[in-house]
C-alpha cells in the first residue's frame, strides 16, 4: 500500500511543477519568431514497453543547432488481464521527467542525450479520470480497483516474475542519440531527410520497474517537411525505425528480438505565438504474449499546444494530452508538459 507520506510528497512535486508552468508567462516576453518543427515528446506509455529502448517521436536532432528540453509524462494506468499462464496488474500513475540535451556538431552530424527520472506511486487522480470518462460516456471498467493505490504485477507460469506496490523513484535507462543528415543542409526547399541511431544503457532498475537491465540499440529515418505547402504554416513530419531490445531480466523469456516504430506528426502554426500539433506514433508488440497488455502493437494520438515564451533565447511551452488507439496495450490517460530553450 502506497505510504501516506509518498503521496504528499507527490502531490508537492506536481504542486511546483505547476507554480513553474503559471509563473512562466509573467516572467518572461513573447515575441514571434521560428517555430521549432519537431513534434511533441511522444514515448511508448506502458510502464513495460517504455523500458524497451523505442526512441520517442522527435525531429529535434535533424533540426536544432542546439537545445534543452524538459519533459514531464503523468500516465495512468488502469487495466488488467489473464491469458494462458500470465497474469497482469496494471494499477496506479507513473512520472516520467525526461532532461535532453541536443548539439549539432557539423552541418550535417548531431548528437544527443536524454536523461530519465521515473516515479511509480498510488497517484491521486482516479477519481477526476473516472468522472471524465462518465462526462463522455467511456467506460471504467478497469477502474473497479481501491482508488489511488499502486500495484503493477505481472506473473507467468504461477511464478511473480515483477510486483511494485510500494512508490519508487529513480534514473531510468540513459539515451544516447546520433543523426546524419542526408539532403544537403544548405539547401532549405524540400524534406529534410535524416539517419538517426539510439542507443540506451542499463542505468535503471528493473525492480522498480525503470530499466531493463540491458543494452538497446535503433536505427531510423527521420524526415522533417514531408511535402512542401503553400501554406508555410502547415508541416508534415515523419519517423519510421527498428529497435532491437537487449536480453534483459525485463519478461527476459517473453521478450521479442525487435519491434519496429512509426509516426507521423501535423503541426499547424495557428499565430505568430501559437502552434498546434496532432501526433499519430506507434510500434510493434515488444513480447510474445498473450495478454494484449504485453502481445499487443500500441498506436497512441497525441494532441498539443505550442507557446513561444521568448524570443532570445528562444524558449517554447508545450502542454498535451494522450490518447489510446489501441486499447489495453496503451495507459488509460496520459499528459505532457513540456519546456524547450534553443540558442
């Protein structure tokens, strides 16, 4: 059972992000100026498919000369299910807070970094999530649990192979990120097309559920202004790749050798202050399961709002919310807020 303290502790964390985020407008100018063309921050939501080493959905690498970004993901999870010799509890919130760090090193080569932080606790949003859902008329079914409590379990063949029941917070497995462009970089008519490669280290805990205890490496293209508009305030981007997860103790026997990755994202430039974008990102089932939870490919739309802050040095907001295309393998309810600083 989730301890009364971690929860207070919690809701203090959220309670200053939330201070940041308001006080931010006031203190700073807003001026027009280049809209940044990557997408939203979009990962893989499950709390086990997250940790498989699938790059999120970003052109940052292919655009930025340089940039920080910190990310802040609140997923809840709210589901259950048996198949065969499996079973699986997915009950509670987790909190991902990303730091990245992007550099392009010559006009055609860029790396980066992505440094997680992950928290798994009881929450304190089920109740607000279940009124929403009856607001619209969606279903709660997998919302008859104990509210706020946190117990992610999953077992196969009578053994517990994972259980978290008690808060945990840590780093979780650091990404190191490389890109060649491969369209000349003078040239500014038509798509930027981009190789992009990702490899995540072991540096979480696979007991707390914020690693997989292995080595994973993907491969993917990137291109940036898929086709060119007349209308310069409409762009189309796109990622597509192969991840090859490592042989971690993460459901080590059920684990798949690859999964393969795609998105496409539309970003409308609404004014000179305002962007809005709406993100389709998935990939191929991570495990040979039965249980939809784990055997299941994830397709998730992500809808957001861009705000440039500041002029010099540029600085942007983005606030977003998640929503699951394919049920059960993707969290019941995500949010995003996002804070991006390019000089």
């Amino acid at each position: 059972m989730l301890r009364s303290q971690d929860c207070i502790l919690l809701r203090r964390r959220w309670a200053h992000a939330a201070a940041v985020l308001l006080l931010l407008p006031c203190a700073t100018g807003f001026a027009a100026g280049r809209f940044p063309d990557t997408p939203p921050p979009v990962h893989a939501s499950s709390p086990f498919l997250r940790l498989l080493g699938v790059p999120r959905f970003e052109t940052e690498l292919a655009y930025a000369e340089q940039s920080i970004e910190l990310s802040l993901d609140l997923v809840s999870h709210a589901d259950r299910g048996q198949a065969g010799d499996e079973n699986i509890v997915l009950d509670g919130e987790s909190l991902y807070l990303d730091i990245a760090l992007h550099k392009r090193l010559t006009d055609r080569f860029a790396l980066g970094i992505d440094v997680p932080f992950v928290n798994h606790s009881g929450g304190s949003l089920d109740r607000m999530i279940e009124a929403w859902h009856g607001l619209f008329g969606l279903t709660n079914a997998h919302r008859g649990g104990p509210s706020n409590e946190l117990s992610i379990v999953y077992a196969d063949a009578g053994q517990t192979l994972l259980q978290v029941q008690d808060a945990r917070s840590g780093l979780g497995d650091v990404r190191a990120k490389f890109a060649w462009q491969l369209s000349n970089p003078v040239e500014r008519s038509g798509p930027s097309i981009s190789v992009t490669s990702q490899v995540e280290f072991p540096t979480g805990d696979t007991d707390s559920l914020s690693g997989n205890g292995a080595a994973d490496v993907s491969v993917g293209l990137v291109v940036v202004d898929v086709f060119e508009s007349r209308l310069e305030s409409i762009s189309l981007s796109a990622t597509a790749g192969i991840t090859w997860p490592g042989n971690g103790n993460l459901v080590e026997r059920r684990r798949l050798p690859r999964i393969a990755y795609g998105g496409v994202d539309l970003a409308w430039r609404a004014s000179t202050r305002w962007q809005a974008h709406a993100t389709l990102y998935g990939h191929t089932a991570g495990f040979d399961s039965e249980l939809p939870e784990l055997g299941r490919g994830s397709l998730q739309l992500a809808i957001a709002g861009r705000r440039q802050m500041r002029s010099e040095p540029r600085l942007f907001l983005d606030l977003g919310i998640v929503e699951d295309l394919v049920s059960d393998s993707t969290p019941d309810f995500a949010a995003q807020v996002a804070l991006r600083i390019y000089w």
